[in-house]
C-alpha cells in the first residue's frame, strides 16, 4: 500500500467505526443500511484487513496518480489529494449548467477525463470507474450528504419522488412500500433497510464485487419483476437524486460493505 493512501483509509475506517456507534441510538430519524446488516456483514465492514472494499480504493488510488489521454494528465494533476474534493462528493448527484442535467459521480468524473485529459469516458459499472468513485467516497466519509434540490434540479428531483412511489412490476411494488414503511422486516431471508444511498458505491457481498447505487436500483426491479433500466438513464438518476436527498444528513460510508 502506497504511503499516500494509509492516513486516507485510516480516518475512513475510523470515521466508519464512529458512525457504527452513532447507530446505536434508537432514536435517529434516518438510518444507513449498516443499521440493518447483519453482525457479520459489519464486521466485515468495520476490519481493515477484513474489509475487500479496501483493495478498490487502493485500485482507486493507482488510477488517481495514472496519466491518461492525448494530454497526458492524471487526476492528481489538477486535484492533489482526493480529499480535497470531499465537500463537492457530498453534493453528487450535482447539477451540470454546461449539460443543463444533474451528473452522478461517476459521470462527472468521465467529464473530466473527456474535457480535462482528453481520455476516453469509463464504462458504467467498470472497475475502474467505481474503483475511483470509491476512492473519493472514502475521502468524504463521515461527511454529510447534501445534495441540492433547488433551481434546476428540482424537476430531477420531482421525477425522482414520482418514481420512488410508483408501482411497478409483476409484484405491483412501490420502493417506498419497502423502504419507508417496512425497514427492519424480513422479506425472503433479508432484511430490508430504508433503502439509502450514503454508502454507494459499496462492496455487496452477493456480487463479490462493488456496484453503484443504480446497480442496486436494478436488483431491485429485478425483485419486484420489473425491468430495469439503463444504468445512467435519466430515470435511475432522478431516483438517486431523490433518494441521496431523502438521507440528507446522513454520514457518507466507504469502503461499506452489504450483502
């Protein structure tokens, strides 16, 4: 492990165990799913050593510092340390005036590879595309989410709310059904959890790999015997626009881990 990446991943697993702590509270009005994992999978979490997620920031870590494009610039040509751009990952999805469209993460930094280096843009779901957005997560963690509703995003965000309370499917199911009025309940073996988005991207163990929060928007119409949509489609982002700003507040998590 590079020198430059132990005090990063240090001060994330620590703020990691202090938000563990912080769910203890019975009280709190809006919960991570790491409130709702098992003993196991939170210990799993918890470990630095145990932890695989740790191997996707250090992943994160080589891209960062690897040039790349026409230009020859890496990431850490313009931004230094990935913890520099902690506020601004606390705010994605974020409005892009140059698109006149809210960017995820992910798509953000594919801009900047595109406009910045003059690279080529990541694949969805890519290693190295979520080996990087996990990288800047971990930088951001224990920082609350605050992705803005106002202006231009707000008829993302509407779009978003509409679909998080539309029935779809075979099962005829809404995620709010799941999500805000049956969290802490079992549903074929797994117990459901508000549905939040504060520790995408994560490392599922189901997938033995780390996957966005769109990804897990897909699982989920799979479940409830909907189709799913395009990663990146304008609908899964209004979805995470909405739901990012429904855990407004809520610490931001990385390396998690889920199953």
């Amino acid at each position: 492990m590079k020198p430059a990446i132990r005090p990063l991943l240090a001060a994330a697993f620590l703020l990691v165990f202090t938000i563990a702590q912080s769910y203890a509270d019975e009280t709190a009005a809006v919960r991570s799913g790491y409130y709702y994992a098992s003993p196991e999978t939170k210990a799993i979490q918890d470990d630095s050593f145990a932890n695989p997620g740790t191997l996707w920031v250090e992943a994160g870590e080589a891209r960062w510092n690897q040039k790349d494009g026409s230009k020859g610039k890496s990431c850490n040509g313009c931004h230094d340390d990935p913890e520099t751009l902690a506020e601004a990952v606390t705010g994605y999805p974020k409005y892009e005036p140059a698109l006149d469209k809210p960017l995820t993460l992910g798509q953000r930094i594919n801009r900047c590879r595109v406009s910045h280096m003059d690279a080529k843009p990541y694949a969805p779901e890519s290693e190295p595309l979520l080996s990087l957005e996990i990288l800047l997560r971990a930088g951001a963690t224990g920082r609350p989410m605050q992705v803005a509703i106002d202006g231009p995003m707000r008829p993302t965000f509407e779009r978003g709310r509409q679909l998080y309370f539309q029935r779809r499917g075979q099962f005829n199911l809404a995620c709010h059904q799941c999500h805000d009025d049956r969290p802490g309940e079992f549903v074929r073996g797994e117990r459901l959890s508000e549905g939040q988005v504060n520790n995408f991207p994560a490392y599922l163990l189901r997938w033995s790999g780390v996957g966005s929060a769109q990804r897990r928007f897909q699982l989920c119409d799979a479940q409830a015997r909907a189709e799913p949509r395009a990663i990146w489609s304008d609908d899964y982002v209004a979805l995470e626009v909405y739901v990012a700003h429904r855990g407004r507040g809520l610490p931001i998590e990385a390396p998690a881990v889920r199953r």
